[in-house]
C-alpha cells in the first residue's frame, strides 16, 4: 500500500521503510518550538524530571510572542524563565522582545523549518509549516520538554484527507475563505487524528502567504497537520532562507485517502465564520446587518506582509467608521519594516487604526484589544469560542484581511465590493 | 485501577479556552489555575468538584490550543477521568503525557447525565453507571501509551 505525505516524513524519522495509519513510532525532530507561555511549563518538568541536558541548541526554538511585551508582572516572570533557560543551556533560536515576531510568521521567514522536516511545537498553530511541505504539529508542554531532552517524540501515525486545488481565487477571495470554507464544509472535528494534504494543479496559483495561512487551520478541523506538496512556489521561497539540508517528500501515486475532495478556488467567496466555531462559515448572501465595535488585522494566520497590503489597499484614502477600533498588528519586525517602508503603516495611521508591535495579543484574549461584555469583533485571527478575545460575552468573526478592513470602514461586517 | 465520583456533565466541541481562559496563563501553576477551570461555561465547577469526581462530555473535547494548562488544571481540580466521544487530538496526548485517565465511549457520553455516580475500571474500560444501574464498554489503549500511561506519565517513561 502507498503512502501519504505525512507517513513517508513520518517513517523516515521512526527509521522505518512503511508506517500504517493507527500504527505508533517514536521519531526523531528536527525542530522543537515553545512560546512564552507553554515553555515555562516544560521547563518546570524538564527541571522537575532531572535532565540537565538538551538534544541540540540549534533545533530547539523559542518564540516569546503571547504576552509580550509583557503585559503584566506575572507573564514578564514567565519570559525571564524561558530567557534564563535559553541562556544556560545555548538555545540558539531564542527570540525575545525586539526581534521576535509570531512563532508561526517568524519561524519560515527565518528558514528554520525545510521541506520534509518533522517539526513538534508547544503551540496548536505549528501545523502552519506544513505549508513547507514539512510534518509540523502542535503538542503540548510535556511534549515539548521530552522533546528538548531527547529530540524525539511520540506519534499515531495519521490517515488523510486530500484537498485537490484547482482553479484561481477571484477578486477579494482569499486563502483564508478557502479555509474557511474547507473546516465549515467537514466541521471542527472533520479531521480529527487526520491529515490534510493539499495538492492539485491549482496549487501554482497559490503564494507562500496563502499556503501557511491554510495550513495554519488545520487545527480548527481538528487535524493533526495540515501539509503542502512541495512546488516551485515552495522552493523559490525557501531559497535565499535554508541553509541546512533537506529533502522532499511526495505522496504515493497509489496512497489511500480517506476521503478526496476537489477544491475550485474560482468558487470560493468572501466569508465569515460567526461565533462561537471556526466551522460557522457564511457567505455574504447569509450575513445580514452587523455592527462591530473592533477589527483586529493579524496574528500567526494573518499578520503577514501579503495581508497587511491587504488591509493597506482597502484601508488607503478612507477612515474607519465612528466609533470602531480598528488594530493592525503586523506579524514580524520584518514585516513591520517591510509595511514601513511601503508607507502602509502610513495609510493605517491616517485611517485612524492603532498599529501595534508583533504579538499574538487579542487573538487569545492576553491583551492589546480586549472585548468588553457584549462587544463584537471582526478578526483575521483563527479562533472565535467563548470569551476567546476577552468577556465570555463578546463574540469574534473570522474574516479575512479583506473584509475586515472593509468592516472596519463600513462599521459593519462588510465585504470589500461595498466599497467599489 | 478504578474511578469513583459524581459526573459534571457538558456538550460537544468543550475548548481549551473554556477550560482554562488564556487570561489566566500568565501563571503556570496548576493548583491555582484550577479555581478558574471551566468558569467560561459553568462558573459553579471549581466550587462544586470533589476529588475523584468524574466530567463527561460529547464530541471533540478538548479542541483548539495545545495548552497542557487545560488538561493539568482539569486534573488539578481533582477530577480523576474525562470520559468523551471523542477527544482532539492535542488534548489526547496530553493527557495521557500528564497521566490524566481519558476514555473515549460514545454510549456512555449519551446516557450518562450531570450528577450520576459512575465507577470506571481501567483495566477493562467498563463504565458502570451506578445511579442508572447500567454499564458502557469504553475503548481501551494500544500497549505503547498503557506503558506511557504506566509510567506515570511520557518523561518517566523515556528515562
């Protein structure tokens, strides 16, 4: 029997020729990632358990992106944790205030994770750099400790969906309402325990930015990863970023899929998943008049240079509605850079939006644009459940950079042809 | 081994932000993130759990973040079993990385309702619901994570 993308990385890592869906292996990491607030907890039992080593200080990462620039006394106690332990033990990738970004953003721009890698992070969104054509999946803290002392871990070896891509997305339809799209269409529980793999002739019209912010929903289908065939558009992106050795894996010609769906982009339209589930997708035929108090454009699915131009095109010349917050929060400095030299953060100023360093800040409700009870947001974050943005009676809606600029214009959920 | 308590009973898709809200991960210490566990969705738990005590819910449980916060302050709040449809995934392996006992059981996510005395066998999986005097045969696990699990957790058993 052939095998998927995700089984033959799988079975390279566990040194074995063949792996079955169900089957459990240990395999070995290349890459090992935590943030500012899973590391302190696998530090505590990496402390707890004795170690007094680490696998490698070149394959462990640390991001410290949620709570900071530390937002409080106690999330600065959690960064000094995480910024000691990288210092005695050399974690090289260690990013701190000033040079971090995102850990989902931050991590490919860097060139740390390669096509065929298998990648653990202490962070549901690490299924993002499956856009790289790598096995990247989210684990918890415990994982993630295990993980740094011995650079391996353990893995039920995933079925799989395929999505097969084909056609081209029209005028402010974007990767994510093909995502979007794709979890309302098999739920939040759709994939569970599974893969996604993409692929399909319609792949080519698909950049780098819109692949990692596919991948990066996976979790919201409840998959295990979510991974991209690798093409031109991967290697053109990878080349000027890795600079360690890899190697590319495809799917068998005869892998067995649980189920195949064809996907036309050219089908796909603006839409909205309404609270409090990702799998709440609508179309604008479907919404109806809804007011927003705020708009919040970024995070590890969408703070990239792509969609901060996104935002920038709808947002150039106009000013957001009265009454309406509108936070842009570019996902890197070198996004932040980027969007400064093109004077986008320009445009957003004068539109009258707060632009902020990178955080994950409002996505997960730790601060940077809080709800109050019964507020509402338009957000290009990933996760709209209860309380998820801050009051356990705001409500978010998932949106893409498109629409939510336009909302944050019109004050109202709105799609960007309103605008016209 | 055996759990014995009295069930809190939720729905599906129960995430990992109504667990444990991310406001309170600024700490990572699980006995005082225990008195926050679940208050997004049922504000009286952390003042109504007993140790032992035994949660029941639908489909999906556990979605959305990796935070093993979710599942430790679950544990930390005394309850000695989650028993689901099913769980996501994250929250599956953490558990059993943690030594929280989880039993996927479909009839017993049905019929069990809030507040029935249930004891689970984890030898065999069979749940026996004491108050409806009725027993549900839950899924058991493959050899690799019983030996995780019989460790008392994933680093006592890579040592």
């Amino acid at each position: 029997m052939g095998m998927t993308m995700t089984q033959k990385i799988l079975a390279a890592h566990a040194g074995l020729d063949e792996v079955k869906p169900g089957q459990l292996v240990m395999a070995d990491l290349d890459l090992v990632l935590g943030n500012d607030v899973t590391s302190p907890v696998a530090i505590n039992e990496f402390n707890k358990a004795g170690f007094d080593s680490i696998f490698s200080q070149d394959k462990i990462t640390m991001v410290m992106d949620h709570f900071t620039p530390n937002k409080d006394i106690k999330a600065a106690g959690q960064c000094k944790q995480c910024r000691e332990f990288a210092g005695k033990y050399g974690i090289k990738n260690y990013f701190d205030v000033g040079d971090m970004g995102i850990e989902h953003a931050l991590l490919p721009e860097k060139g740390l994770v390669a096509p065929g890698d298998c990648v653990i992070g202490a962070d549901s969104h690490t299924c993002t750099y499956g856009a790289l054509g790598a096995f990247s999946t989210g684990v918890g803290s415990t994982d993630m400790c295990a993980g740094m002392a011995k650079g391996k871990d353990w893995f039920r070896i995933p079925s799989a969906i395929k999505f097969n891509i084909i056609g081209k997305l029209p005028k402010w339809s974007t990767a994510k309402d093909v995502i979007l799209h794709i979890i309302t269409m098999i739920g939040v529980d759709g994939a569970l325990y599974k893969s996604m793999e993409f692929s399909g002739p319609g792949l080519k019209n698909l950049t780098m930015e819109d692949r990692l912010c596919m991948a990066n929903m996976a979790i919201e289908a409840g998959a295990k990863n979510g991974i991209f065939a690798v093409d031109e558009v991967t290697l053109d992106y990878i080349k000027d970023k890795v600079t360690k050795e890899y190697k590319i894996f495809e799917a068998d010609e005869d892998a067995e899929y649980d189920e195949v769906y064809d996907i036309d982009l050219s089908q796909i339209k603006p839409t909205v998943a309404f609270p409090h589930l990702p799998e709440n997708g609508r179309t604008f035929d479907e919404i109806g008049n809804i007011p927003i108090d705020q708009a919040v454009i970024g995070s590890c699915t969408n703070g990239r240079i792509e969609d901060i131009r996104a935002a920038a095109e709808i947002l150039k010349g106009r000013h957001i509605a009265e009454g309406v917050r509108c936070i842009v929060i570019p996902a890197t400095q070198k996004v932040y850079l980027t969007a400064m030299k093109e004077g986008l953060l320009e445009i957003f100023i004068n539109a009258g939006c707060a632009v902020s360093t990178p955080t994950c800040g409002p996505c997960l409700g730790g601060h940077m644009g809080i709800l109050a009870k019964g507020e509402r947001a338009v957000a290009t974050t990933n996760r709209n459940f209860v309380g998820r943005m801050g009051h356990p009676e705001s409500e978010v809606y998932l949106a893409s950079p498109y629409v939510a600029a336009a909302s944050a214009v019109m004050g109202r959920i709105a799609q960007p042809s309103e605008l016209d | 081994m055996k759990a014995h308590g009295t069930v809190h009973k939720y729905g599906d898709n129960v995430d990992t932000d109504v667990i444990i809200p991310a406001r309170y991960l600024n700490s990572a210490d699980m006995q005082e993130l225990a008195k926050h566990c679940m208050e997004d969705i049922d504000i009286e738990f952390a003042g109504r759990v007993k140790p032992g005590d035994i949660m029941v819910a639908k489909a999906n449980f556990g979605c959305g973040s990796s935070r093993e916060h979710a599942p430790a302050s679950i544990k930390a709040s005394g309850i000695s079993c989650v028993i689901a449809k099913s769980f996501a995934r994250i929250f599956y392996r953490n558990a059993i990385n943690i030594g929280l006992p989880i039993i996927e059981c479909d009839e017993a996510a049905e019929k069990i309702e809030n507040g029935d005395e249930v004891e689970i066998d984890f030898d065999t999986g069979v749940i026996t619901n004491i108050t409806r005097n009725e027993t549900y045969q839950g899924q058991s696990f493959p050899e690799f994570l019983i030996n995780i699990i019989n460790s008392n957790g994933l680093l006592n058993s890579l040592k």
